[in-house]
DNA sequence: ACGTTGACGGATT
DNA sequence: TAATCCGCCAACG
C-alpha cells in the first residue's frame, strides 16, 4: 500500500475510525495500520483531536483495551462504550469480545499481549 | 528553521 | 515482569 504523507494521513485515519461499528472497539495502533500507516499511532491522536466530536472517538483505546485518555474524560469515554454494550475487565475493555478488526487486517491479527 | 509534544506501540534490556 | 528506548509524523511555540 502506497504510504501517503501530509494531511491525507488524517482523511484516512478519520475515515477508518468512522467504520469500527457500534460495541466494537480498536487499538491506536490496528487504526493507523488499518489506514495505511503501520506504527504511526501517535498521528491518530492528533486526527481525533482534529476531528474531535464527529467520529466515534470513544471506540478507539490503548493496546490491550486499557483506556488512555486521563481524567474525566477517560471517565466518560467508558461510561459511552458501556453504553453500547461493551464490557470491562477492570479498567480494560474485554478485547477478546470487543476488538475490532478489519477484514483486511486478518493475516495481521495477532492475539492480545 | 528547530526543538518539543502527544489519548501510542513494540522491541529491547 | 517491569523499566527503558526508539520510531512514528503533524502541530505548536
């Protein structure tokens, strides 16, 4: 897949995460492999920062399901995704149940550390 | 123009 | 198993 650089990085991320349906979630890292840029999971952060509010910013979380986002919105980002069904094992969302992963990806799938 | 930052991840030690 | 290091790259000061 031909790498694209500058701002076509963020229409790509945004539009990956706009696919993860609703009770599903997927790590920072599997959203920019899935968009085309394999271990730039930082940029993602920046595009949901970008974007913030009209994508489904709560479905994205750390490796492992573990929430990253602190205060109180990490707060509220799990009060959302349980909202929509998804269930936590402690402080990590149960990817086992919940972990999206794109069709594409399959090859790539690895199970959780 | 340059250095630092960021809701990270994975490999290495 | 935990601590540390390094790559990723746009935005910001």
């Amino acid at each position: 897949m031909k790498r694209q650089t500058n701002i076509g990085m963020f229409v790509a991320v945004r539009a990956t995460i706009r696919k993860i349906p609703r009770g599903k979630v997927a790590t920072y890292g599997d959203v920019a492999y899935a968009a085309g840029f394999p271990g730039a999971a930082r940029q993602v952060v920046w595009a949901l920062h970008g974007s913030g509010g009209l994508l489904p910013w709560q479905r994205v979380v750390g490796a492992g399901g573990k929430i990253l986002l602190p205060g109180v919105q990490g707060a509220e980002q799990r009060l959302l995704l349980q909202s929509e069904g998804v269930v936590f094992i402690g402080l990590r969302v149960d990817m086992k149940q919940h972990r999206y992963t794109w069709p594409m990806l399959r090859k790539k799938f690895r199970g959780i550390k």
